[in-house]
C-alpha cells in the first residue's frame, strides 16, 4: 500500500515482462506496449505481403484501375470551353439568355481573340466538334469562321502600311510593343497558362518578350494580340518574335485600342508612327458585325446559349444525354422524341439479359443436375463437353452461329428440306433480337452450369430420398427440397451471366444486327467512330452502377457468401 | 408351413437377392420375416448388405430377384412415397431450407393433411421427443443429438406403421448415443411401431433390440434375440464380431455327447467344448470363449475341467473390471476379464497361473 503514497513518476521497481504500465496497458519485456510491440512484428509479415502482390498490383493499377477511372472523369470533364474560349465565357457571364437577343460587342471582341488563337493553335476545330453534340451546326460554324478570321485584320493592314510602311514589320512591331520602363510579365505568363490549356500540353521556355506597362495600359487589345502571337510564336514555333510578322489580330486589336487610346502623350518608341496611324482615322469594323457577316447563326442567342451552358469545367450534360435527356440554358429536359435511343437501348439491353439469363438457366439446370448425379467418370466426360466451348475462340463459335442461323444457312436449310418451312418463306434468325439471344445463350450456358453443379454437388440425395420416403413425389420432392437448397447455385450463375451478358459486346455486334444490340456496341461507337468519348464515358458509367447496383441488391437477398463458382 | 409363417409376418423377405452390376450379389438368397411391434437390428461390417437391405425396404433399390412383403401385400412396384415407411437417415436429412416445424409439417402436407390437425400433430410429435420449443429453429441452430431428435420425430409425425433407421446415432458423441438409444428403444415400444435399425456398433444392436440378425456377405449370419447371440453364436464370424471372444485353433478329436466333444488343440492341450456347427472327429474348429468365463480361482470350477498353463503378458487395470492378456497353448492375444471384487488378486506380468472354464461355455464352432 505505500506505493500509492509516491506521486513521482519514477517507479521505485524497475519495469518487468509481466508489468502493467501507468496506464494500465501491458507491456513487454523491453517496456514498450504490448500493442506496438506486436504490431512491430506483423509489420514484417504484412510488408513481405504486400512486396508479394505488389507487382499484379502495380500491373492492374497503372494498365487497368487508372485508365477506367481517367475514362470515366471524362463523362463529367468539360473544359475544352473555358480553356479554348477563355476571354469569352467570362465575358459572356452577364449576359442573360432568356432576353433572347445576342450578347453585346464585348463578347465579340473576346470571342475574337480567343478564337484567333484557338486557330492558330488549331483548337477551335475540337470545340466545334464538342459543342457540335449538343447543337448541330456549331462545328461547322466554328471551322468557316476560323478560316474567315485574317480578311478582317488584312485590310486593317493594308490601311496602315498605307500610313505607314513599316506596320508590316515584326521587329516594328516588336519595339512599339516592348516600349520602355517596367514590364509586364506576369501577364505574359498568363497568356503562357492560357495557350497551356488550351493545347493541353506544357510549353517550358522564354517567351523574348514582355510589353511594358504604358503600352498595356494606352493598348490593351493590341497588347492582348501580341502577347499571344509572342507566346505561339515563340514556345510553339520556336521561332524569334521580332523577327516574324504580327497576327492579324494584333492590327483588329490596334484600331480598336487607336479609337480611344490616348497616343498624343505616349513617348515611347516608333509613338510617331502611333500617332499617324491614330490621325489617319482608320474605320472600325465592329466585331459583331463580322461574325454577322461571317456566318449569320453568329447573331443566333441560341448558339451562345450553348456556350454559355456548357462552359463550366464540370457537366451533367454528358449523363443527361445518356438517358436521353438534355440540358438546355433553361435547365433540364427530354430530348425529342426522335433523338431518343439510349433508354431504349439500356432497356433492350437489360431485357434481353434477362431473356439469356433465364435461358440460360432452363438449359443448364437440367445438364448441372445430370452432371451432378452422374457417376463420376461419366460425368467427367459430360464436364468436358460442357467446358468445350471455352476451348474454342468467342469469334468462332459466333460465326457458327451466323452459318448456322442464316437463311440460306444450315438451319433453314434442314426445315425446307423437311418441308416445314417454305422456301420463299425461309425464317429470319440472324441479324435480329433472336439471333443475339441464341448465339449468346450457347456462348454464357458454362457460366451458369458450372455454379449450378457446384452448388448441386454440395446437395446429398439423401435429402429426396427423405422426402419421398416421407410421401412426396417425384415432382414434389424436387421442388419441395431440392429446388430450394439449388436456388443460391441460379443465383450465382443468373448473376454471372447476367452480368456478362449486359456488358456484351462481340456476339451482339456480329449477330444482332439493328435490332439486336446492346448498349456496349454504342459505347463502342462513341469511342471508335463518334469520338465522343464523354458521352461514351457516360453510357459506361451508368452501366457500372447498375452491374454494381444488382451486385448490391443480390448481396442483400441473396448474400454473396452463398455464392459458388467452383 | 413357410407361407403360414410369412402370412402372418408384417415385414418379409423372400429369397431377395440384390446385384448392382449384373456380376457379383451384394444379398444373397435373404429370408426374413418379422412380427408386428418387433424391433429387429441389423448389424454387420460395412459391406455386408444391410442398409443395401434397408433401401429395398424402403423402396430405394429394387430388389434383383425375391418378394419384399409388406402386411401381405408384395411392395416390389410400389414407389418410396407410396409404402407410408418412416425413415430416419444417417446424417438425419433434416430440410436445411425449412425451420424444425416446416420439416415436421412436411410429411402431412403431402397427405393433405389439414392445417389445424397438422399443427396438433407436429406438436405432439415435438412434445414427445422433448423438443417442443424449438419448432421455430433451423436445423443448423440445432445440436447433433436435437437434431437426432427432430430427424425421428419427422419419421413418426405421420405415424407409420413401419420404421426404418439407417445408422442414426453414428454422429454422436458416447454418452448422447446411449442417452437416445435409450429414448429411440422406449419410443418404439410406447407408440407399438415396427423398427428396422441397421447399425455397425454390436453394444447398440444388444442393448436396443428384440431380436439382431448379423449380416456378412450378404448373408444373414444368424438371427436371435441379444443374449442367445452373444452367449449361443452359430458360428464363428458371430463368435468374431458380437463382443469380445477368444479363439483357438484346433482339431475336434472325439464326439462324446449331444453337448460335449474333445478338442486337441493347435497349442498342444486338449479341451473339452460344445460341438455347435461341427460334427465329425477329425474336423477343423475354431473354438470360442469369452473372456469374462474365464476362471483362474480353482475353488470355483467343477472338478475334472481341463485346466490350462497360462502366463501373464499384460495387466490392465480398467476400473470396474481387469484385462489380463495372457498365453495360452500358443495364442499370446487370450484375454480374460475378471470382476474387480474386493478378494481378487491382481496379476503380475509373467507369473503363471492355472486357468479353466465350464465346457458349455466353450464352443466348437466352423474354422
């Protein structure tokens, strides 16, 4: 009891093997906790563990995990906007759609930059291509008026050289820009970033030019201009910015800046030619009226309408497409009757799954059962005939299918012959819903017997000899008794295939024809012929969920600790 | 003569035979007949065609050749379902899918028996193994020998006239296994039924039954009531398997009686014995005594018994009784057991000792 009496921290006997610590936490023999002292041991264990796996795991990580995951970001990524037209959706934020009238000449302006150098980088064309899915036309728009883009600046040119035969030049235009005193190139290095986006790639280098702080001031358009000539010509081109001619833009910019700009009390270089260009009184083309001129749709509110909608970095837009719906600047709708097709399609695909599951299943019960009961090397040989079709390859066995089921095909063939069917009248089984759920039926059927066996061999018979022997039938035993203890086997095996079968893609693709396929062959296409990846990405997202989502609810009713696969 | 006895039988088999691959009989030539009420084991090596039998009985096998009776009438074509048999299985085949009332319940809702009298009866039935509060329960919440219990009360929910079990107690510990032979043996007896019990564990076939047939080779080896087997085997494969017996091999040297004959033995000494399936000096024999008829206290045998040398190999102390394995005439696998009673000697290992028996107790039986 005198223990109690010492408040210090010292014990007054050392510490033991078998000592509680302070805190009541066991201790080892070298007096760290217990606990730590095992988990310093298991960390051995789990790290040769891990060192083990670590290669399948790096493996499905990098080829497989990574690449599904950046995939599917990209239904949701939507910044081709900003970073292509990055000037003109911030313009275009206060402009209201609903008034049903076309923004005002700022947003031209911008859009006339940004475009300017989304050509020159030859972006503008994959924002077409983008926006082309929500509203067509756009990617044409976009294509002609890239091209359009010089006319206007040429002849801004063609009236100052008649002032001034130098404006022509770079290495001019090189020392008005750069002017005196302090530079801006924190602006410069914004334009770098801007052109980064845009290009999606990392331009490292010096730019070899940065306008001075007056000249950004009396000539922002123009500095704007050059800046993102300088930064192209320079980190794209790799070429030096004085010694090539300036962008059209820059001239558009010039005028533009000369119809305000206060250039009577600018001293810096080559300000005389400056003030003769002012003087000369060149007019201003407004840019509105060029996109006008350009193409008309420019002045069309619903075109902006669209860039305005899709213009934040994330969208639902690709999701909402993939259940045939759309969102529109006035919020989310139905898509028109006639363009909708993938509701359509997930309810097709999902219909006939279950058709093939339950085919499946009324097929391979029947064999699993045989196979089950069978004495054993019978049963054996009957195995490999079940598995002999994973021994063949997946595009064969379908072809077969196309010989077999086509109408001059070995089928129909067999019914003329034994005149069931006439030979006008020769039956349509291919390139249709029928021909998909046959060919693919043969090709899941071993996914759906092999679970059932396994589940079926773990079910003595002396279960039905009980029943019968406590007066049941046949029929009543089995379905009394036996069914029910084979019921997590169909689960198994109706998951599986079902699972598969909504993934399909080969068989549906060779055999279904229009009528006949699946989801995964429009996924396919967006990836391989549409391009659209977003919108693939989307369609792929929603079929994930809901695989994960039956994978959830079967583990709710049925538990997948039931399930069997071998 | 036959046919009065077999008319009169419940169960019978008439000259069965049963053959699996066309080549070899796995029940050869089976006869049997059986009262109403009698409980009757049957117990052999495994092998030997006894659940083989069991399944004919109960209509899980076809008999190759023979009449199965069943109250008079021939049940040959008759399908499991329809001979209203009661069956308790070995691994007791209880429905995992349904709880303990379902599975009672489901021999009466294939009779069309009526909801409210279905539920009387699963009561009762449950009652009547003690398991009453259970219906509710999975068989898999259940221990082994509950689900013993449950296993039999489904097979006489439906009170059937006929029950068969087929090694029911094999999955049980020692003492749970005694607990319910006892309770099985009772039950039959209480509601009158006719048991089959087939089973390889002798103690269980002698405590439990009215009468044991012992099967080898698809035969029956001999069919008697527990203690004229175990004490009057017919021959020696009974004398084998019945309890523990010492065996000598021999030659019978001379018939003196009805009752008694001389045998010389392969050891050297000459025994007197009960000739039982021997009948001619000369013959080959094997004799049969069992350990606890044994006597090494001279005091307590008839004068003019044939006395043996025998030396001690080993002496175990077993608690109630002793094991002394000793030498005798050649054989060193004799063993005796004698009572552990306050006045008898404990045996040393290689000490010598005098032994004998009663002449009726040793049997001449077939080599």
């Amino acid at each position: 009891m005198s223990d109690t009496t010492q408040t210090g921290p010292i014990p007054d006997k050392p510490a033991t093997g078998d000592e509680t610590g302070k805190h009541g936490e066991m201790l080892s023999a070298d007096g760290r906790s217990l606990k730590s002292s095992l988990n310093r041991a298991l960390r051995r264990q789990k790290l040769r563990a891990l060192m083990l796996i670590a290669p399948l795991l790096i493996f499905v990580l990098v080829t497989f995990i990574a690449p599904i995951a950046d995939m599917l970001f990209r239904s949701v990524e939507n910044d081709i906007v900003t970073n292509t037209l990055p000037g003109t959706v911030e313009a275009l934020d206060d402009w209201d759609h609903s008034v049903g009238e076309a923004p005002g000449e700022g947003v031209y302006d911008a859009l006339y930059f940004d475009l300017f150098l989304a050509a020159e980088a030859k972006e503008h064309t994959k924002l077409g291509t983008r926006l082309n899915y929500e509203q067509t036309g756009l990617s044409s728009l976009f294509r002609s008026s890239g091209r359009g883009l010089d006319d206007v600046g040429d002849d801004y040119l063609d009236a100052l050289e008649e002032v001034d035969e130098r404006w022509g030049e770079g290495d001019f235009v090189y020392r008005l820009m750069t002017g005196t005193g302090p530079s801006e190139t924190g602006f410069v290095a914004d334009r770098v970033r801007v052109l980064e986006k845009m290009t999606s790639e990392t331009l490292p280098g010096d730019v070899g030019f940065a306008p001075s702080e007056e000249i950004r001031q009396l000539l922002p358009a123009t500095t704007l201009a050059y800046t993102d000539f300088a930064t192209f010509t320079a980190l794209v081109e790799e070429d030096v910015v004085a010694e090539e001619d300036p962008w059209e833009a820059v001239y558009v910019g010039l005028i533009e800046d000369l119809q305000t700009a206060d250039v009577a009390s600018y001293s810096g270089p080559e300000a005389e030619a400056l003030q003769a260009a002012k003087a000369a009184d060149i007019p201003l083309v407004p840019l509105k009226q060029f996109f006008a001129d350009e193409d008309g749709d420019w002045l069309d509110p619903n075109v902006w309408a669209t860039i305005q909608t899709y213009s934040p970095k994330y969208t639902s837009g690709y999701f909402l497409n993939a259940v045939d719906m759309q969102l529109t600047p006035d919020g989310i709708s139905m898509r028109p009757e006639n363009q909708q097709i993938y509701l359509k399609l997930f309810k097709r695909t999902m219909f006939m799954s279950l058709v093939i599951t339950g085919s499946c299943i009324l097929l391979g019960y029947p064999v699993a059962w045989l196979l089950a009961n069978l004495p054993a090397s019978r049963a054996n040989l009957l195995m490999i005939l079940v598995l002999l079709p994973f021994w063949t390859s997946l595009l064969v066995r379908t072809s077969a299918w196309k010989v077999m089921l086509q109408q001059q095909g070995v089928i129909n063939d067999v019914l003329v012959w034994l005149g069931l069917v006439d030979d006008m009248n020769r039956l349509v089984m291919i390139n249709n819903q029928f021909g998909t759920i046959v060919a693919m039926t043969h090709i899941l059927l071993p996914f759906m017997i092999l679970p059932l066996y396994s589940v079926m061999q773990g079910i003595p018979p002396t279960y039905l000899r009980a029943a019968k022997s406590l007066g049941a039938t046949n029929w009543t035993a089995f379905w009394r008794v036996y069914f029910p203890q084979s019921v997590p086997g169909i689960g198994a095996g109706s998951i599986l295939v079902f699972i598969l079968s909504i993934g399909y893609y080969i068989t549906p693709e060779i055999v279904g024809g229009t009528t006949g396929t699946f989801i995964s062959n429009r996924i396919a296409y967006h990836i391989s012929s549409s391009l659209n990846w977003g919108l693939a990405a989307a369609l792929g997202s929603i079929l994930l969920a809901v695989v994960l989502l039956l994978y959830w609810a079967y583990d709710r009713i049925v538990g997948i600790d039931n399930v069997k696969l071998g | 003569m036959a046919l009065d006895a077999n008319s009169e039988a419940f169960v019978a088999f008439e000259r069965v035979q049963k053959s699996y691959d066309g080549e070899t009989l796995v029940v050869k030539d089976l006869n049997l007949s059986m009262p109403k009420g009698e409980f009757l084991t049957m117990l052999g090596p495994s092998g030997s065609g006894k659940t083989t039998c069991l399944m004919m009985l109960a209509g899980f096998e076809t008999a190759t050749h023979g009449e199965i009776m069943l109250d008079g009438t021939p049940i040959n074509n008759i399908p499991p379902h329809k001979r209203g048999i009661g069956m308790v299985f070995q691994n007791y085949a209880l429905f995992p899918h349904m709880t303990v009332a379902e599975n009672l319940s489901f021999p009466l809702e294939v009779r069309k028996i009526g909801k409210s009298d279905r539920e009387a009866k699963v009561k009762r039935a449950l009652d009547m193994v003690q398991m009453g509060e259970f219906g509710g329960r999975r068989p898999a919440q259940l221990s082994g020998g509950q689900q013993q219990r449950i296993a039999l009360a489904r097979a006489l929910v439906f009170e059937p006239e006929l029950v068969l079990m087929d090694e029911p107690l094999g999955a049980l510990d020692k003492q749970l296994r005694e607990h319910m032979q006892f309770e099985i043996t009772r039950l039959a007896h209480d509601l009158g039924i006719t048991t089959v019990y087939v089973t390889h564990d002798q103690t269980e076939a002698l405590t439990m039954s009215d009468r044991v047939a012992v099967f080898n080779d698809g035969r029956i080896q001999q069919l008697a009531p527990p203690d004229q087997l175990y004490e009057e085997p017919e021959n020696s494969f009974v004398a084998q398997f019945i309890g523990e017996n010492n065996t000598m091999e021999g030659t019978i040297k001379e018939i003196t009686g009805e009752r008694t004959c001389l045998v010389e033995l392969d050891g050297g000494a000459t025994i007197a014995a009960r000739p039982v399936n021997v009948s001619q000096p000369g013959e080959r024999t094997r004799v049969s005594i069992r350990p606890e008829r044994v006597e090494m206290d001279r005091s307590r045998l008839q004068d003019g018994v044939h006395l043996l040398k025998a030396e001690v190999l080993e002496f175990v102390y077993m608690g109630d009784i002793f094991r002394t394995r000793l030498r005798v005439a050649g054989n060193s696998d004799f063993v005796v057991k004698t009572r552990n009673a306050p006045d008898q000697r404990r045996l040393k290992k290689g000490e010598v000792v005098e032994i004998g028996w009663l002449p009726e107790d040793c049997r001449a039986l077939d080599a």
